[in-house]
C-alpha cells in the first residue's frame, strides 16, 4: 500500500488509488447508504446499479490498483486479446485461447447482437485500445497442468494506449487478470465499450478458497455444477470442494465398484458417470480451480452400505443384529481392502493433490452396540473410548491415501479426536461455536488450516446476510505470525439438505461472493458500503454472464436474468 | 457442544418420508371429501384416444373459451411426455373421455369473491364425470383430475376409481407480487399464475407501484412510468402487457387485484407528477426530499380521481387494493403549510386524522367509481371512518397479536384478509413451510359471524430481495402450504400427511416446469435442469 501512496504527487492526470481508499476518491455522489430494517428506506438506495466509474465493479477488489480519467475505447469488431511478446505461451496453449475466447464474449458477446446505434470508431475523442497481450513469464506457462495449492496467482496489468499488458508469472495468474480486465470494461451509454487507463498489482490473499457443493442429498446436474464454475471463476474462487456422497446417496460411478452408484444412487438418472467426472475436473482446469473431491468416511456413508456388502457396521439391538448400519466397520479386513483399491481409483481419477477424507460426525452408538466390535476394542486395549477407534480407522485410511501420494483434508474432530496425522494433514474447520478457538489449536499444533464455520451459506436468513460472511476476519484468532501462515484458506459450503438445480445458483450467488472478497482482496478491504456498491454492479455483470445471481437489495439491472 | 450439526437432522420422524413417493394417489390442495367406490380398481387413459367433452344438459359447452382453453392446457400437462406411437393399454376398461357438465352458462365473464368453485369428480368404471355450478369450478375440478392421473411402469396413464366432492374453505386465497422493488419479467408473471392455478389459488394482489420504482404505463399519465419505472422503455408493464395477466389469469380463474397504494410508499409517483407529493422542510426550507402524497391540495384529488378512474376501468375487478400502510408522518410534520392546514382543520397534532381525511376522500372518490376496495390494516387502525363493505386486510405481525386485529376488525363488521403469518419474502432456515402450514385463521375470540367475515387471506411475496432470479424457488412449494391452508378443510393438518403429499406435488411441479425447491432431502424423477 505504502508504494501507492508515495507516488502519488508524481503522476500527472492520473489518480493514485490504493485498492482501500477508491471509495473515498473516486465517489460520485455519497455512497448509498442501506438499510433494511427500515419500511420505508431512502430512495438513494435504489439507484440503478450501471457502474459508470470502472472500480465501481471490480469484485474481488484487487490489493493494488491505480486508475485514471482517460479512457480508451474498444471496438468488438477489431479488439483482439492475444499472446505478448516474450511468452512463454502461444497459439499452442489450448487453456489462454479459451479464456481469450470465454472473455471476448464476456466483454462483447451481448452488443454484437445488436449493433444498431453504434458509432463508427473514430466519432469519439478517446483512443483506441487495439489489444490486451498477455505475456507469460515462467518458462515453463503450465497450459496442460493442473492448478495446485501452490500456484501462483498473481498477475500485473498495465492498461495504456495504445495495448493493455497482462503479466503472469503462470496461466493462472493469467486467467484471474482476464477476469480483472473484463470487468474494467464496460459499455456506455451510447454503446461504446470503453477502459480507463489502469495499473494493477493482484495477487490473492489465500491460497485455497473454495466452494463446497454438496451432490449427496440433492443430485446436482451437471449444468448446475458447470454454471457454478464459471460464477466461482467470475469470484477467483479456485476450489471446487466436491462433497460427492453422503448418507442420502452415492452418485459417483466407480470403475471399479459400480455397485455402489447402482445401488446407491437415488436412480440410475442421479449418477455422475466417468465422462461427467472427467467434464468436471477439465471444465474446472480451464478456469484455474482446482476439484477436490470428498469421500467421507466413517461416518455418513449410509448410502455405501447399499452396493457394497459389509462394508458398514451391524448395529445391533441387545442380542440380535437390528438390521440397520451404522459407519464403516473399522474391524474388519476387508474394509481395508474395499479402501484400498477405492482409493487407488479415486486418487487416480482426481488429479487434484489432495483428497478430502471427511471423518466428521460418527456416531458411536452402532459400534457400541455391536459385540464383535466391542470385543475388538477390548482386544486393542480401547477402552470404552470410540474416539480411539475412529482413530484407528482414520489412521489406516490416512496412510492408504498416503501411499498413492496423495495429500489429505479432514474435517476439524479427526484433529480433535487426536488421530495420528501427518504433518502436513490439512484440517478442516467447520463447527461455529468457538471456531477462532479452534483455528488456535489446529495451528498451535502445527496443522494447516482451512476455515469454513462462518461461510455455510445453507443457513439461509431474511436480509442481507452477505455483510455477515464479509465482516468476518479469517486471521482474527490467537496466535503466532507463523500459525496464522498455517490458515491457507476458506470455504464457502452450500450443503444441500434444502438445495438442488432449482435453487442452487441464487441461493449461492452473489452471497458467496462476499466470501471470495474475503478469501482474495486485501485484509484491510472491509468497508460495507463500498462493498455494496460493487457487489451489486458485480451481481448485475454474473446476470448478464447468465449466471442468474439474487438480487443484494431493491434495484434493477440494466440487463435483468430472462429467467430460467 | 451446542455446535449446530452440518447434517443438521431435521425432524427426523419425516426423514422416511424424503424419497419418491408413488404418484397419483395425492391431491394439493387437499379436496374436502373423497371417497372410494366399492370394487377399487383403476382406468387407464390412452392420450391419443383421450377427450375432453361436455356432458349432456351441461349450461356451457362447445366454443367456451374458458373451457376450451384449459382442456388445450390439461392435455397437454397430462399427456405431453406421451411418444405419439404409444400403445394402448394392456389392461382393464380404457376411460376415453372426461365428461365436464357445468350448471350455470357463463364463460367470458370475470371471476369474482362471489364466484362458485364448487365441483364433482367422479372416476367408475369406464366413466368420468366432472361437474360443477360454474366453469370456475370445473377449473379447480380439471386441476384435481390432472393431479390425480399416473403413470405406471409401463408408461401407461391411469387413474384410480374415486368420488371427490370439492370446494374452497374461503372465497379469497390471493398471492402477493410485488413488482417496484424488484421489476419482474411478464413471463415471470404469467408463470406465477400457471402455479396459483395448481394450487387453486384465485387472486393475483398485484402490488404493481411503491417507492422504489413505477412500472406501471398510465395512459392517463405516461410520465409516471417514464421518470418513475427503474427504465422508462425496459421495466415497465405497457397497457397490453396488463391486460395479458388479465386475461391469462381470467382463463385460469383467478382475479386480479390492482394495489395502487397511497398517501405513502409513493415516492416513485413524484417525478412523474409535479406537486403531488409533499415537499418536506429542514426548517424554514424545502429540504429538497418528498414525503406522501400531499393531502392538503385540491389538484391531489383530481389526480387522484383520473388516475383511479383510468386503473378502474382497466382492471375489471370489483375490488382495487388502496394500501394505505405505513404512512410515515414526519415529513408532514416538517411542511409549514400542512401544519397550518391541520390547524383549520382542527386536527390538532394528530396527523392520524390528517390520513384519515386522505383515505376518506380517496375511498369516496373510488366509491364513485363503482369499485369496492380492500386496505391494510392501519387505515382501520387509525379509525378511518370507511364504507361498512371495506376488506380489512391485515398484516402485522408483531404490534399486536394478528389474531387479535382478526378479532377486532370482524368485530367492527368488517370482513377480514390474513396475511401476517404468510410474509413469505420473509426466509429462513429449515422447514418453514410447516409454520406456514399450520395457521388457522379462524383461531380467535369471536361469533360465528365474525368467523364468516373472514374471506380468506394472502400470502405475500414481497420484493426487496426477489426478482426473477430467484421468484420461483422462494414461492414455490412454500406458498402451497397457505394454498392448502386456505382452500382445504380446518382438520386437515397433519404435517406428515403434508409433507408427503407437499413433496409429491413439488416433484409434479417440476414435471410441469416450474422451478419449485425441494423441501427436504431427496429426488424426483424428473429434475430441474434435467441430468
């Protein structure tokens, strides 16, 4: 931030903004005041949301960015975004062209359909910006690799007459300032498209911010899953968190166990085969997010025990066994066995780094129930502590994830129930009460961290609930410089017990968007008002992207959804 | 620890109830008597054979757009997934048409509080007979007989032999749009109706203009529209738009009531109407804001009587909604000339009776019309001196008890309209259809007769955090727990019952297209979005 400040005498015609203060100085007008508690609240809060200042929709708002009052314009027919001098990458990167592709359209793709009205380039003062070059720098760009929790994100943009230049270190970085670029476009008026001189500086603030979908107790088409990728690009999001089955029902298809989805499955329609799986991963690399799928286990496998014979526990009522199951039997053998070879195929067909092994809720009354669980407890000196035997069967789980080289996420109780993790195990922590408390301990521990207990985004409330996810400071907890270095990250979790294809993209967008400010822009971005101003300017651009986004307050976009 | 679980097991005596339920059997809103014949047994309907047709003696028949129009509507929902090759049934005796007999003649004209919804659904051996006094009940009798078509394994249509005798509990049982803070799309409009028909809802309370924005295109006035709507070209309804939902609404029968409400929530009327609203006052000086409407001037009530003579004559309606609500005083307070007019008027510092001398001017003005009207609460709240046949529409929540305003407007002779437990623009988490559900509006202190004053009530939508984007999903099947609540028998509320059957008919309504979220855990065969 300091740097912005310094140079800001030097600059003729141009405003120095750090990121922070472009609300003060470039306001036109008082930033809308809102409210809603009031019945009858002031009619500046329903100004129509049609930003005529750039900044006004920059959504994240990037850690560093200088703007100016010139304006250069674009014409559709002639811009070109286009490899830079100097790239490592060119015409044969499959992934930039499609983003150069995906991003034309976003910026362009409406008005061409009408051109009526449009001046001939050249009836205007401003000059023209004839291209955006996008140079990357590393010499290897990563075109057919997969985003990972180390990649760099980073990116500079320099937008001058008479060519825009967008520096990345990888595609990455590229991709995320393909977005900045496009939402600094904007249409006037009278049609034109134009850009204000712009510098920005960008890199996000954690490394790991995602979205958790959850396919279990509502199958999710995969439309619905595919539109929420392009949201989360539109957000910087780059995780996709794919809680994939559940106790309600188990959707994947498994190569090697298609029982489970056949018999596990709500129908033979509600499966996700191979090709959709392969779809999804792809759809999502070509946006720079990463899919981290989620088997969990023990707990909340009910839907398992369908295809999959003695996988589950026998829960028994005194003598007899009562015909229902409880988790995963952690007694036997050939649970390890199912495990390992499970495993082998879903470390394989998910290229991501890590895979999320769940562990959390199990329910202990099943195994108490069971006596040839209890006997097995006594046999391994247990106890009566069933906490010790759902670490025992993490442990064993950890170590077959392990040992195909993959790394793992659990939910925060197998830290709390002091299973033996590896260390560099990341934890998951999702219960609310007291999560700072248990950002603490985690990290105190020497664990990475993700935090999601603030961001369930399922927990529906009248108003607008979006301050409330924005408000929240992920680093606000106890600790050391170097445990807060632990906290790589959040998510924002739509679990679905209300939610399917019917409800999912309103109910998640924009609210979640305030989750990925939180997650990218810097710590000291946290002013409400500004914030609204964006979001709703930002919600109106998701609409025209016809990704049909919820409306933050009273108002109107100029392009309104058409519907489902 | 007191941590709300992820998996969150809500009510768990209804998780046996979260998956695919055999269709067919239910009914939403639940008619009010069903019986099964002796001999049970089901007929199956070949699509390619299946007719509508008119009874013999039937008072309406061939050429009556009403009817004419929802057999179009009726087969095509029943019978659309039908392949055009589909075999005939392999078994039983095929019921080939349904014979509608209605009573009384009628077909062009509008549905009214009065209107008849009454109707006889027989399903005998290889006969089915749907009858009733009037085409707006053979609606509600055609909607019931689509829900109670099914389709076996085979593919093969069926209905299961039954008698239902069926009419509405009360006469009212509206549903609130509200198109001025957010402007919502005609298709988004005419889909809402489609919906209301499936839940016998029978008035559209169009809350068409308030502060925010006015889309409404006056032909009396073009510039309310043009410098009031959020886009004078864009976010407006122009006069043909209007009387589209008139008439889509019509053939559907449902009502449509025009809200158009003053002396506040008007501030988008003011830059389209010089002078009409009050210029507020920081001192000794307009402070450059508008408060309501301006009492105090004669040219507010000719505006006033063109414009409600223009809204009358374009909704056919007998009533008009006048609002009324939440009049926010200070700005009246502030203005030097209505503290001087209050003073002749000897009104003392009561700006009450300065709204009351508003609404009294206005409900004469809309008398004159011919027109009846329906306001909120606090216009008989604030002991407004009004017409003995008024609607009292109430919806607060929490001032005092609603029941009790129930009580208490009936009381006074006034007939009555529930809203205040049915915000559904209000949400939350979980199942909050069952709270919905479980109201009875008839649960206050009170005579018979005023348990009779009760018309019905509304389930309101409003739009500070809704448009088209999420409109859908928000009302529905949320809004069919105030259908059945307001259409079916006051015994009829067991929740397990309900939720089996809410579910159900969720699943059919997103068969039919409509974009209705799920109530809990589960599927349907057909998803929204498709696989």
């Amino acid at each position: 931030m300091g740097r912005a400040m310094g140079l800001a005498g030097l600059l003729l015609g141009l405003f120095l903004v750090p990121a922070v203060l472009v609300s003060t100085s470039l306001r036109h007008g008082a930033p809308r005041s809102e409210s809603e508690s009031a019945p009858a609240p002031g009619p500046a809060e329903w100004e129509p949301a049609s930003g005529a200042v750039p900044e006004d929709s920059l959504w994240p708002l990037p850690q560093w960015l200088r703007t100016s009052r010139r304006q250069l314009q674009l014409a559709p027919g002639r811009f070109q975004l286009v490899h830079g001098a100097g790239s490592s990458a060119g015409p044969a990167c499959g992934l930039l062209q499609d983003a150069f592709r995906r991003y034309y359209e976003y910026m362009f793709g409406q008005s061409r359909r009408r051109k009526r009205g449009r001046r001939p380039v050249g009836a205007r003062a401003e000059p023209e910006l004839s291209q955006l070059q996008v140079v990357i720098e590393s010499r290897d760009p990563g075109c057919q690799s997969y985003p990972h929790l180390a990649s760099s994100e980073a990116y500079h943009l320099t937008v001058t007459e008479p060519v825009a230049i967008l520096k990345a270190d990888e595609v990455w970085g590229a991709l995320r300032g393909l977005e900045t670029f496009s939402q600094l476009v904007h249409e006037d008026d009278y049609g034109s498209f134009l850009v204000n001189e712009t510098e920005i500086d960008d890199f996000p603030r954690f490394a790991h911010r995602g979205i958790l979908l959850d396919t279990s107790r509502h199958y999710l088409p995969l439309k619905s899953i595919l539109t929420n990728l392009d949201a989360m690009a539109f957000n910087k999001f780059n995780v996709l968190h794919w809680h994939i089955v559940d106790d309600q029902s188990f959707p994947y298809q498994s190569i090697y166990f298609p029982e489970l989805s056949d018999k596990g499955a709500y129908s033979y329609n509600h499966i996700y085969t191979p090709t959709d799986v392969h779809l999804v991963i792809e759809y999502a690399r070509l946006r720079g997010i990463r899919v981290v799928p989620e088997f969990d286990t023990p707990g909340h496998t009910q839907s398992w025990g369908k295809g999959q014979k003695d996988l589950l526990t026998p829960c028994y009522n005194g003598e007899q066994p009562s015909g229902s199951f409880g988790p995963v039997n952690p007694i036997l053998n050939t649970t390890y066995d199912f495990m390992t070879k499970f495993f082998k195929e879903i470390s394989s067909v998910f290229p991501d780094a890590y895979i999320h092994l769940g562990g959390d809720e199990v329910n202990f009354d099943c195994w108490k129930s069971n006596p040839e669980v209890k006997e097995f407890m006594k046999q391994q000196g247990f106890g009566i502590d069933y906490a010790k035997l759902e670490s025992y069967y993490i442990q064993k789980i950890l170590d077959i994830v392990s040992s195909y080289n993959k790394g793992y996420i659990v939910w925060q109780e197998v830290f709390d129930n002091k299973a033996q993790l590896k260390p560099d195990t990341v934890v998951q922590v999702w219960m609310e009460n007291n999560y700072a408390h248990e950002l603490s301990s985690v990290t105190g521990a020497g664990f990475t961290a993700i935090l999601a207990a603030p961001w369930y985004l399922d927990y529906i409330s009248y108003g607008q609930d979006w301050k409330k996810y924005y408000s929240i400071e992920p680093l606000d907890f106890p600790g050391s410089e170097k445990q807060k270095k632990l906290l790589i990250g959040g998510e924002a979790c739509l679990w679905g017990e209300f939610v399917d294809a019917t409800n999912l993209t309103p109910r998640l967008w924009p609210r979640a968007s305030a989750v990925g400010e939180r997650l990218w822009s810097s710590r000291n971005v946290t002013n409400l008002q500004d914030a609204y101003k964006r979001l709703t300017n930002h919600r109106c651009r998701m609409l025209r992207r016809g990704v049909a986004a919820e409306p933050v307050f009273v108002g109107y976009c100029p392009h309104e959804a058409r519907g489902q | 620890m007191a941590a709300a679980g992820r998996a969150l097991r809500l009510l768990p005596l209804l998780a046996a109830a979260a998956v695919v339920l055999e269709p067919a059997a239910a009914v939403w809103p639940q008619p009010q008597v069903e019986g099964y014949p002796p001999g049970r047994g089901r007929c199956s309907l070949p699509p390619r054979r299946f007719r509508f047709a008119y009874a013999a003696g039937s008072a309406v028949g061939p050429g009556c757009a009403v009817l004419e129009a929802a057999f179009q509507r009726y087969w095509a929902l029943l019978f659309a997934a039908a392949r055009p090759t589909e075999n005939e049934p392999p078994w039983g005796m095929p019921c080939t048409q349904l014979l509608v007999f209605v009573a009384t003649p009628g077909c062009d004209g509008f549905p009214s509080l009065d209107s008849k919804e009454s109707y006889k659904l027989s399903v005998l051996e290889g006969s089915l007979l749907l009858s009733a006094d009037a085409v707006w009940g053979a609606l509600r009798g055609l909607e019931t007989f689509s829900q109670l078509v099914g389709r076996d394994e085979n593919g093969t249509y069926y209905i299961n032999k039954t008698e239902i005798v069926d009419f509405p509990r009360f006469p009212h049982r509206g549903l609130l749009l509200d198109t001025s803070r957010h402007y919502l799309p005609l298709r988004a409009i005419l889909e809402t109706l489609d919906v209301m028909a499936y839940n016998k809802f029978n008035v559209f309370h169009w809350h068409i203009v308030d502060d925010p924005s006015f889309p409404y295109e006056s032909l009396t006035f073009p510039e309310l529209s043009k410098q009031g709507a959020f886009n004078a070209m864009t976010h407006v309804y122009t006069a043909s738009d209007v009387q589209t939902v008139i008439e889509y609404a019509r053939l559907r029968g449902i009502r449509v009531i025009a809200e158009f409400d003053t002396p506040g929530h008007t501030l988008s009327w003011g830059p389209g109407a010089p002078g009409l609203l009050t210029p507020c006052y920081l001192g000794k000086d307009p402070s450059g804001t508008y408060g309501p409407i301006n009492p105090i001037l004669n040219s507010t009530y000719q505006f006033v009587t063109s414009l409600f003579q223009e809204v009358s004559a374009v909704f056919p309606d007998f009533f008009l909604h006048l609002g009324g609500d939440e009049v926010d005083f200070t700005c009246w307070k502030s203005n030097p000339k209505i503290r001087v007019f209050m003073k002749e008027m000897g009104f003392g510092e009561d700006y009450k009776k300065l709204e009351s001398f508003y609404i009294q001017r206005l409900l004469d003005i809309v008398s004159s019309l011919g027109k009846g009207y329906i306001v909120w609460q606090e216009v008989f709240d604030n002991g407004v001196k009004v017409r003995p046949d008024t609607i009292i529409h109430v919806w607060k929540e929490n001032s005092i008890p609603y029941m009790e305003e129930m009580a208490n407007v009936t009381k006074a002779g006034y007939r009555a309209l529930l809203s205040a437990p049915w915000y559904l623009n209000r949400i939350s988490y979980g199942q909050d259809w069952m709270a919905a559900y479980q109201v009875e509006p008839l649960k206050f202190e009170g005579s018979p007769e005023q348990k009779d004053r009760v018309i019905g009530g509304e389930a309101c939508m409003w739009g500070e955090y809704v448009d088209v984007t999420n409109l859908a999903p928000r009302l529905w099947p949320r809004a069919g727990a105030v259908a059945e609540r307001l259409w079916s028998n006051a015994t009829v509320r067991d929740l397990q019952d309900a939720y089996v059957r809410l579910a159900d008919f969720r699943c059919k309504l997103l068969g039919r297209g409509v974009q209705a979220q799920p109530l809990y855990i589960g599927y349907c065969e057909n998803e929204f979005g498709g696989f």
